[in-house]
C-alpha cells in the first residue's frame, strides 16, 4: 500500500554542506563584505560543523545584523496604516502550505451546501476600502485565490470564453457562481478609491490574469497599472528553488516565472516588495540560494523592491502539518536567524521586515533588534494567516504601535508603501493616528471600543 510522503522521505540535491567555516562567514558579514550561498548556509546553521543551533553563535550573528540595520537604516522603525482586503478565497492551485482557499466548486450556484468561503464582488471591495480610506489608510493590500472565473479585464473574459479547452486553462464562466468576483482591472478600479495606493497581484495572480492567452507578463501589468495597480507585492515566491516547489506548491508557477513577472512588473515601473515563506520542508541551503535569487533579482530591477518580507510559515491547519509531512513551523531561533540573514545578504534591499501577523507582538519586537527595521501595517483585517491557524489577530492601531516601537527605544515612523513619505510620530503628542493616507487627518484608525479582537499584549 502507498503511504503519504513524510518528512524523513524528502531527499534534495541541495543540503547544507559547505567548504566554509562559521567563523569565516561572520567576519565578513561583519566587515560588510558580500556574502556567498554558502557563507549564508553557515550563519543560517550558526555553523555546518556541528548539530544544532549554537546560541552564542546565533547571539552574535544577530548582533551583527543589529548593526547593519543600524548603519543601514538607523533607529526609525517603520510601519504604514494599511487595509487588507482579500477578495476571494475560491482556488483550485492545490498549495500544501496554504488553508486560505476553498475548492472553486464549493462556490457554484449548483453546490447543494453553503460554501466555507467568500467572494466579494467589485462593488464590496469599494465599500469596504471606501469605508478604511475614511478611517485614514495609506493603502490596500489585495490577495486573493484564483478564482476560475477571474480574468484580467473584459477582453480577456471573451478569449476565456471562446477558448476551446477552458478546462485546461482553469476557466469557468461567471454565471456558474453564486457571486461574481468580476475582473482583476474591475476589482482594482473599485478599490482605487480616492487615490488610495493598491498593493496587489502576486506573480501567480499575473498568471492568472494572462492565462489562454499570449500576452506578456508586461502586457498584464501595464493593463493593471491603467486600472489603477500601483505596486505589486512579491508572495507566491514560498521558497525559490523548484525541488521545494515541487513539494510545497506544485500547481504554482516555477522559479523563473516567479522571477520573470517581477521583472516584467518593474519594467512597467510599478515598485515591489519580495518575500519568502520559510520553516517547512526545505534547509538552509534553500533558504540561502532564494536569498541569492531576490538579491540578483534586485539588481536587475535596479532596485525597484522597496522591502523584503519573511513569512514565517504557519503550519497547525495545513495539507503539509495534517499529512504529517511536516511537525511544525520553524523555531523562534530559526526565524531570528532568518531575520538577521536577510539583513546582512541582503545589501541592496533597504528595508526588512519584521511581520506581526507571523511573529505576535513580543517575537515581533525582538525582530527589530535582529535586523528587521519595518514592522508592517495596521491590516484590519487578516485570513491567511488566521486560517492557517496563527493566533495573532488581525489588526494593530496607531497607539499599539507606538507604545511597542517606544518600549524598545525606537522612533515611530508612519510610512507609505514605497518609503518615500515618511512621518516621525511624537509618543508625547497623542492622540496617535494616520497622517498619509488620502483622507488621513490624524484621527485614530480605529477606536479602542471598536475592537472585536482584542491584541495579544
Ligand atoms: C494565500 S496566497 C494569496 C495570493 C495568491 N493566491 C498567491 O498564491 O500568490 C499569499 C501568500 O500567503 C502566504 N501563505 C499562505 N499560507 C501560509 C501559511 N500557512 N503560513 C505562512 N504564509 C502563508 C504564501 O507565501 C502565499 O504566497
Ligand atoms: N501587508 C502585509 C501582510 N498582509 C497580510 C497577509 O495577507 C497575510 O496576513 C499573510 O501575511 C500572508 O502570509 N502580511 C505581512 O506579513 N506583511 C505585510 O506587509
Ligand atoms: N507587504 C508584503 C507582505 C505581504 C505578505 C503577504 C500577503 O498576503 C500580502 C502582503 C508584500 O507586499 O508582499
Ligand atoms: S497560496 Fe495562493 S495559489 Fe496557493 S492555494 Fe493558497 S490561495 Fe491558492
């Protein structure tokens, strides 16, 4: 009888095994000096010599990194008045990792149960963005599921329709379900409401959005970017080696597709952020070549990837965890190593950030002082992560984030998505609130009565 593939049967052509030594690869991230893969894998490891992590190596890799990010970026800690907006949780991708998604047939008309999940139509979305851009935000982050019935604007939706095969091309009509999800250019229209910045498509969102058809990665994004696209975020990237793909994600698109869409979304102008979703199958050999990758990336965009952000993998509800191909998600020394890593291979991206989503708000703060100088956004709404089974909440006010970034001595620093506007917060001036955003005056964001989840400190 077959059994389910577990953790002990994954076999990679990579492993952590270097010709350095620890004490090499810390003296040269020490004297700023470019890493390789494998001085990567040594501070990673805190050394291949031996089994483990090694603390008082860890502690002083992570000093390290905490001087970086001080030279670097000094002693402002970032974060910006954000909206998360998924608009639907409808895909068939399959990823091992992910609890996001229902099964796109759970929402047909014809589907005899209620489905588990949502679809928001375009006219949702404003309202829901409309009602935050009030509230203060900067921007909106939009992810959502590949919902079979998405296409990138009308002409597409007719190439879909007409297509011969649309099986193939994971496409059914619209009027299959229950709610419409309309078109990605509809849903970014109606979520560009007053100007707010619009922070979405995922390369694997872009491959949707040009699937059955010939059209360029270039050509998506320069239609979204009329619709009213402002910066693209770099998920989907998970681990960017295809033997962990093809574990983790094997419905997704490879390495080079990931890569090429980044490139084509900067050549088109719009910014990037870029990530990495780590702790589950893959090592530190895996870790280290994606870091290479996103930094080689960097300089062919010629530095359009304003920040890196680690997510650190969820495990308690997932395909990977419940077919026991994995135990858990990685430990807090993992992810600090992770952090500090970033921070010093990582000598042309300005920017680390340290989730508090992934992290909570102690694990969080703790980031900061091991690289991380950006401590992501106020969301208001989160399903990612809390599907996955996260226990960190959904959102952070203005105060919140003052009083965590003040008790570890850092300035507050309200940003926009790109860093180019930035604003110094007075912990001795409240009340706290956004200031950026098109319709931000200041007000808080959210009232404390107002809260359903309470924070976790
Ligand atoms: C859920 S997808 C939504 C966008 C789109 N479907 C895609 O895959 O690009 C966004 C990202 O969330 C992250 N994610 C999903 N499940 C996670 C988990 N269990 N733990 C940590 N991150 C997770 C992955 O990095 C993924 O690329
Ligand atoms: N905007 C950021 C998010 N947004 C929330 C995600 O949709 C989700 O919570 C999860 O992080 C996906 O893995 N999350 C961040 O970690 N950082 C952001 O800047
Ligand atoms: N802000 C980050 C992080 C992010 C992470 C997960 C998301 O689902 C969305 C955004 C990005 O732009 O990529
Ligand atoms: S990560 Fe994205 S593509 Fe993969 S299953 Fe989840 S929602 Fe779908």
């Amino acid at each position: 009888m077959e059994r389910p593939v577990t953790e002990a049967d994954l076999e990679f052509d990579h492993v952590p095994d270097t010709d350095q030594s620890f004490e090499n690869a810390l003296a040269k991230a020490r004297d700023g000096d470019r890493l390789t893969v494998d001085d990567a894998i040594e501070l990673l490891t805190t050394g291949t010599d031996s089994e483990g992590i090694d603390r008082r190596r860890k502690e002083r890799v992570l000093e390290a990194a905490n001087r970086r990010r001080a030279d670097v970026v000094g002693e402002e800690v970032t974060f910006v008045a954000n909206l998360n907006n998924n608009v639907t949780t409808a895909c068939n991708v399959g990823c091992l990792f992910c609890n996001f998604k229902d099964a796109a047939h759970t929402f047909e008309s014809e589907y005899e149960a209620e489905t588990a999940g949502f679809t928001k139509t375009p006219a949702d979305s404003r309202e829901t963005v409309s009602d935050a851009v009030d509230r203060g935000i900067y921007e909106v982050t939009s992810v959502s599921g590949l919902h079979p019935a998405f296409a990138l604007d009308d002409e597409h939706l007719e190439i879909l329709r007409e297509h011969p095969t649309p099986k193939e091309v994971n496409f059914k009509p619209p009027e299959v379900y229950e709610t419409d999800p309309g078109t990605y250019a509809a849903q970014l229209e109606a979520m560009s409401v007053d100007g707010v910045h619009v922070h979405s498509m995922t390369p694997e969102e872009a491959y949707h959005a040009r699937r059955g058809t010939d059209w360029s990665y270039e050509e998506v994004y320069r239609r979204l970017q009329e619709a009213g696209l402002d910066t693209v975020p770099g998920t989907a990237a998970e681990i960017l080696v295809d033997e962990v793909r093809d574990v983790i994600c094997p419905g997704k698109i490879g390495t080079d597709g990931w890569l090429e869409a980044m490139e084509a979304a900067a050549d088109v102008g719009l910014g990037l952020t870029a990530t990495i979703m780590y702790g589950h199958v893959e090592n530190e050999a895996h870790r280290a070549m994606h870091l290479k990758r996103v930094r080689e990336l960097q300089e062919r965009v010629d530095g359009a990837i304003t920040e890196f952000v680690p997510l650190s993998f969820v495990h308690q509800n997932t395909p990977l965890f419940e077919h026991d191909i994995v135990s858990s998600g990685p430990s807090d020394d993992e992810d600090e190593l992770l952090i500090a890593v970033s921070r010093l291979f990582l000598d042309n991206v300005e920017h680390i950030q340290s989730s508090w989503v992934k992290y909570g708000d102690q694990q969080g703060l703790k980031m900061l002082s091991c690289g991380a100088d950006d401590f992501m956004g106020t969301i208001l709404s989160e399903e990612i992560t809390k599907r996955a089974g996260g226990e960190y909440g959904e959102f952070r006010s203005f105060s919140d984030y003052v009083e965590l970034i003040e008790s570890i001595g850092r300035v507050p620093v309200e940003r926009s998505t790109d860093y180019e506007k930035r604003r110094v917060i007075d912990p001795d001036e409240p009340p706290f609130g956004p200031e950026l955003g098109p319709k931000a005056d200041g007000t808080p964001l959210l009232e404390r009565d107002e809260r359903t989840v309470p924070a976790d400190d």
